[in-house]
C-alpha cells in the first residue's frame, strides 16, 4: 500500500504532531508499506531527503501566515502524485490543522477521476489562538471534513467538545496517540549531570516537560510553587517563547532555588529525568492542549500526573483519582492542593504511578496505534 504523509514540519523539527508523524511514517514502513512524506521545508529550498528509510520531500517555504508555512510547491507536488500511475497514493493521512495542505487536498479532490485517493485526516486540535485566520479559514475545514473518509481524534472527549467534529461525529473515530514506550519504561541508568546536581539536594521534584508556550499553563504552576510543600521543586524542561516571562516571573516571587530551567533535553536523557522525578505536572490551560503526550510519557514511567480539565484529551489520558488527579485550569491553589495532596502520600503516588503505566502499556504504546491505523488505511482504501 502507498501511503501519503501531509503536514508543515517534521523530524527534526521537534513538536507533538512531527513526532507523531515520524512515529507513524517508520512504523508504516517498517510493516512494508510504501510511505512518503510531504511537508515544507524551513527555508527557500526544496529538498528529498531520506530519514530513518522514509523518504520526505520538503517543498520551498515562502511566508509563515499565523504559524502555518505557506508553500505552493507543496499543493503543485501533491497534485503531480493524482496524475501519476506510480506515485498516486492509496491512502493520504492529512494532519490538521494545517490549512493549507487541507486546501491542497480539497482542491485536489475536485479533479476529475483524479482527485480522490481514499483519506484519513487526523483532527489534531481546533484553531485556537489564530481566531481571524479560524473565522475565514472555517468553511474550508468543514469542506474537507465533510469530503475526506473518514476523521479521527485522539479522544471522545474532543470529538463532543469541538464545534467542527461535534456536528460530523459520525463521520469520526476516537484512536489515541500512542509513542515508543519502551525508552521511559527502561530508562538510561547513567544520570544526565545536570539532573544528578539537581538531585544532591533533599526533597522531592515535580516535573514539566514541553514547549514553553502561553497554552502550557506554566504561569500559574510558577504561582502556585509558594503553596507548594517548600520542600519541593520544580524542573521545567524545554524551551520557546513564554521562557523570558516565566524566568522573570520566578525572580519576582522568589523561587531561584525552587524552580529549575533544565533547558532542551535530548531524547536519550529525556527519560531519566521522568524516572528521577516524583511528580509530573501538566497544567495547560487552553484547547491548544489537546491531548498532551507528555502525559503518556509520566505514565509509561510510572508516575503520577497532576494535569487540567479543557474538555479534551488531556483528561482522557490521565484519569482523575486513577493515574493522576484533574483539576481546573488557570488555577494556582486547586494545582497546588492536588499536588500537596500526591506530596503527602507517597504509597498513592505509587499507586497511581502503577495504574498510570498499565493504561500507557494498553493504550497508547506505538504498536496499538500503528495496528488500528493500518486497519483503517485497509479499510478505506478497499
């Protein structure tokens, strides 16, 4: 089966929807299928690249509009594979939103007897932040919505909670992310040097990691660190653009020696600061959040989760007095009351952290995912 990847970014660029994709891609591959992916590049050049065996063409960038990269040689390359005997796709997997490869594949689909190879769009998140380009870019999204075979999101939650899947959720399919589980389950003995410092000192640790970015919610986990046990600190892991509001934000309230900016983690340290970690934290506090990976990763690393209620996956994930405990959102004293509550009961922690990493194991392992996708891709293209 030929298989089409289309979205703006992927590895090396780091983020929840490349990584996703890469997962995906490699996996598909590695069961024999014939895989290509399309996206743009970050520059004014167009290049083949393989990685990891998956071939990737990344089309000329000319402008970023709202965070999407526009590249018309991405729709031109996309509309060549329709007309091509060997290149056409079986399947297309569209990852949204990315408005215009969603525009690609809409036009696309207008040609006649060429334009529809079975499709599967992946409904990742709603437009958010970007609320003009979301008002003009909606009948668009409904179009394609309403064309492609069928729709998945990550959860059930997000199915009833989107205003552009609730009325199309018969059309839709809940399959959750999943990721390799293996690296948190079994993670590097040797401890990062920066992580064994942070350890010489008493007192446990709760964790963030991610993108530092409005929706993350880190403010008010920063404003909630004084009603935290003083005995404990907080590791950020990451970086982006809210880092210069958040350090100044620790100054002001005095918690140089209670929060920790561990900066970009490489992959192969990354679990090793989950298994020296007591508590992970994910206190997002907009849709943006859509279902947070991160999650998955504390959990298949036996840790407990202090995460927020959006009406998303977040809550599917990690469930309330089970893996970890829910709270609302942009709220610093209902955060620092979960997590003193977990602070204080070490066998509950332990408890939650057990179950936490049996629902990843029979939930969200890349195996399970790549088994239901395979499936659909049969299933619509037949």
């Amino acid at each position: 089966m030929k298989i089409l990847y289309i979205y703006k970014d992927y590895y090396p660029v780091l983020g929840g929807i490349e990584n996703h994709t890469r997962h995906l891609a490699e996996a598909m591959r590695q069961r024999g299928h014939k895989v290509e992916v399309l996206v743009t590049s970050r520059d004014r050049h167009t290049r083949r690249e393989t990685i990891n065996g998956v071939p990737v063409l990344k089309t000329a960038r000319w402008v970023n509009l709202s965070s999407a990269p526009i590249s018309p040689r991405l729709a031109w390359e996309y509309w060549r594979r329709l007309f091509s005997k060997t290149r056409r796709p079986d399947v297309v997997h569209l990852q949204a939103p990315y408005p215009p490869g969603e525009l690609a594949w809409l036009f696309g689909s207008f040609l006649p007897r060429f334009g529809r190879p079975a499709t599967v769009l992946t409904y990742q998140s709603d437009i958010i932040k970007q609320k003009k380009l979301g008002f003009f870019y909606g009948p668009f999204l409904r179009a394609t919505l309403r064309r492609v075979n069928l729709i998945i999101a990550s959860s059930p939650n997000y199915i009833e909670s989107s205003p552009f899947l609730r009325p199309l959720k018969a059309r839709c399919l809940a399959v959750p992310l999943g990721i390799p589980l293996e690296p948190f389950e079994n993670p590097p003995e040797a401890v990062p040097t920066l992580l064994a410092d942070i350890k010489t000192k008493p007192g446990p640790l709760l964790l963030f990691t991610g993108r530092l970015r409005y929706y993350k919610g880190l403010q008010y986990l920063v404003e909630a660190m004084p009603q935290i046990d003083p005995a404990a600190r907080l590791v950020i892991v990451g970086v982006g653009p809210q880092e210069a509001a958040l350090r100044e934000m620790v100054a002001r309230l005095d918690l140089g020696e209670r929060v920790i900016f561990a900066g970009e983690v490489s992959d192969t340290e990354l679990p090793a600061y989950y298994a020296g970690t007591d508590i992970f934290v994910l206190p997002a506090c907009e849709r943006s959040e859509a279902f947070g990976l991160v999650q998955v990763e504390a959990m298949a690393s036996g840790k407990p989760v202090v995460s927020t209620e959006l009406g998303t996956g977040t809550s599917y994930v990690n469930q309330d007095g089970e893996t970890g405990l829910v709270v609302p959102p942009a709220d610093p004293p209902a955060l620092a009351t979960a997590i003193n509550k977990l602070l204080a009961d070490p066998k509950l922690r332990e408890e939650m952290g057990k179950r936490g990493h049996e629902r990843a194991r029979a939930e969200f392992g890349l195996t399970r995912l790549a088994d239901r996708l395979e499936e659909i891709y049969i299933r619509v293209s037949s």
